[in-house]
C-alpha cells in the first residue's frame, strides 16, 4: 500500500526473492558488508522494501527517514548514525 488511496502494487514472494537478491548484490558492489549502516530515504514505494530487506539479507543495519525530511535533516540523521551509503 502506498501513501495515496488506491496506490497499491502486487508482487510475489519469488519475484521479491529475485529483486531482493539483485539489490543485495548491488549493495555488495558498492562495498556494503555486514554491521555497515545504510540510510534510505525514499517515498513509501515497493523498492523500499526491497532495500530493506536487502539491507538485512546482508546483514547491513538500515536507518529508514521520512521522505518529506528537509536536506538539513537528512543530513544530521545520516552523520548522527555514521552510514556509509544513503539509497534514494
């Protein structure tokens, strides 16, 4: 469900699975490993949970924010939990 009525999306648990693993490998790539801290800062849409979860699949801890946070806000939040990457 998103944040807008009637804003909803179906998926299942293979084709989660799939984009999970994807995510995960490309937060790999990108040198994320287990015990590092990922802030994601995205609108209430399906690749938010898909990053979570990918986030947890690798044992990376996640720090969800508000999407309608100001960049000055964002900003504090990133640098108070010392994430090494930030998903938008």
């Amino acid at each position: 469900e998103g944040n807008e009525p009637g804003d909803s999306t179906k998926i299942t648990y293979r084709e989660l699975l799939h984009k999970v693993c994807q995510f995960a490998n490309i937060l790999r790539s990108q040198g994320v490993k287990k015990g590092d801290r990922v802030s994601i800062y995205l609108p209430m849409i399906m690749e938010l949970v898909v990053a979570m979860l990918a986030c947890a699949r690798i044992g990376a801890l996640h720090s969800v924010v508000f999407a309608g946070f100001s960049a000055d806000s964002l900003c504090e939040r990133i640098l108070d939990c010392g994430c090494s990457l930030l998903i938008t």
